[in-house]
C-alpha cells in the first residue's frame, strides 16, 4: 500500500478534530 505521506502530513497538520481526521484517513485509505 502506497501512502501519499505529503497528503497525510497536510490533514495532520491542518485538522483539530479527531473524528474529522479519522474520516479523512477512511477516505484516504479507500482511494489507495
């Protein structure tokens, strides 16, 4: 599985919310 760490680093670095950083790593890894 190939992780775009950039993207990864970006919604770390960018989101306060736990649930909503959960929902975009779901989103994430169902693209890969």
């Amino acid at each position: 599985i190939k992780i775009n760490r950039r993207k990864v680093d970006f919604i770390i670095n960018n989101n306060n919310s736990k649930e909503s950083l959960l929902k975009k790593v779901e989103n994430i890894l169902r693209n890969i």
